[in-house]
C-alpha cells in the first residue's frame, strides 16, 4: 500500500463513529514503519478555530483496521 491510498481514506473513531480527518503527512521510523499519522482537522471546525491549534497525531498502535475507504481508529 501507498502513502497516497492512505491519504485518500477517512480516519474514523471508533469510539464515537465521527470523522476525524485525512492524513497530510506520515512519520517514518529509520527502519520504514509506521510511527505515527498527521491527520488534518475537518475544514468546519479548522475555521472556526485559530491558526495555534495543532495538526492531530494518531500513533499507530491506534489504528484498529484498515478498510476499502476509511481507516478506524481507536482514538
């Protein structure tokens, strides 16, 4: 799989069924694994916040399944 079929899927919580966001970045460790997801905030809520506010990280211990269109989190 690649960085950008990542990048095209949803990121789910598992916890409540909402959309968190999308990836806009993914941190590598020097071995190539996953360390973590940078996921961009929904634009609605990006708006009506000020620009201070941090991207959100999801470790990848979070992730619960990766499917066809979105990826579950347990966040």
């Amino acid at each position: 799989m690649r960085i950008s079929d990542l990048q095209a899927k949803d990121i789910v919580n598992i916890n409540d069924g909402k959309r968190i966001g999308r990836i806009i970045d993914i941190e590598i460790n020097p071995e190539g694994k996953i360390i973590y997801l940078v996921v961009e905030q929904k634009r609605a809520i990006r708006a009506f916040v000020t620009s201070s506010l941090q991207d959100t990280t999801i470790s990848y211990n979070q992730i619960k399944k990766i499917g066809e269109d979105v990826i579950l989190v347990d966040f």
